[in-house]
C-alpha cells in the first residue's frame, strides 16, 4: 500500500524526470502529463498527503483531467 501512496504514476498520470543517471530529481523538477494516461488508484490528494512536501508546486491539480468527481465514479466497484 506504501508504494502505491509514494508512486505518482498511481495518480493516473505519466510523471518523466524522477530520476537522471540513477539518482532521484527533486519533485519539482519531474514533468507530469497534463492529461490521465491511464484510471487512477489514488487522488492527488491522497498522494500529497503521503508525501509530505512544499515540493509538488508542479503537479496538476486534480481539476485539470476532470477532477475528483470523475475519479471517484471510475473508481466505484474496486
């Protein structure tokens, strides 16, 4: 469950940059996809909260793909 929390791709998004050459990039310098690549299994929301940071000034806001409502009724039956 941890891992799904921590990873951004659960989102519902592509995320490029997180890492160069083996070594992590901080978060504000990853590059996130404007639009879901794929469902979510996670909220942005409940992704931030997992990840305590000042550092997600680049992440979409939940608003930008159809928002929350959206997830929540593609999410009805997991």
């Amino acid at each position: 469950m941890r891992a799904i929390l921590r990873n951004p791709k659960y989102t519902g998004r592509q995320v490029w940059g997180r890492r160069h050459r083996g070594r992590l990039v901080s978060p504000e310098r990853w590059v996130w996809s404007p639009a879901w690549v794929h469902l979510p299994l996670i909220t942005d929301e409940e992704f931030v909260a997992a990840n305590p940071s000042s550092e997600w000034a680049g992440m979409p806001h939940a608003g930008s793909a159809g928002g929350d409502a959206a997830r929540s009724d593609r999410r009805q039956g997991l």
